[in-house]
C-alpha cells in the first residue's frame, strides 16, 4: 500500500556471520516487480549504523542511509522488473 511502513528487527549471528534476509516487492498498480537481498552481513559492514532503511520508488527500491546531519540521502539499489 502507498506510504505504508514495514519493519522487523533480528539478532544477527555474530559467529558464522551468515544472516541473510531477501524482499520481494510487486507494485499493485504496475505489472512490475523487485527481488534482492534486503539484508546480508556483508552490506550491514558496508553501511553506517544498525538501520537499514529501503524506499520504493516509481523507478524502483532505493537504499537510504542517515546522514550525521539527520536527513536521508536514498541511493537506486535495485530498478523495477517488468512482469510478475
């Protein structure tokens, strides 16, 4: 649904460092779709913090991170797929 919230929160495993979550998202008023991992150890490392914000877009699924000045900078991390 437009401007819904979704979250969850997890423990991470800190000795195999193997956690791994994937999103499927599929805009109901397209015939589009996005796959990909929403999170990994890896990218957590990657990134700032223990958030992890995504945003779909008309173009498609954006990472945001937080920046120290407390806004959002929304990085396209994964465009839209035609077909369901």
């Amino acid at each position: 649904m437009v401007n819904n919230e979704f979250q969850w929160r997890f423990k991470r495993s800190f000795i195999i460092k193997d956690t791994l979550y994937w999103c499927y998202l599929a805009p109901s008023t397209s015939n589009q779709h996005a796959d990909f991992e929403a999170y990994d150890d890896a990218l957590h490392e990657r990134e700032v913090g223990n958030n992890l914000y995504w945003k779909a877009k008309d173009d498609g699924v954006y990472l945001s991170t937080l920046r120290n000045d407390g806004t959002f900078q929304d990085f396209l991390w994964h465009p839209w797929i035609s077909g369901k």
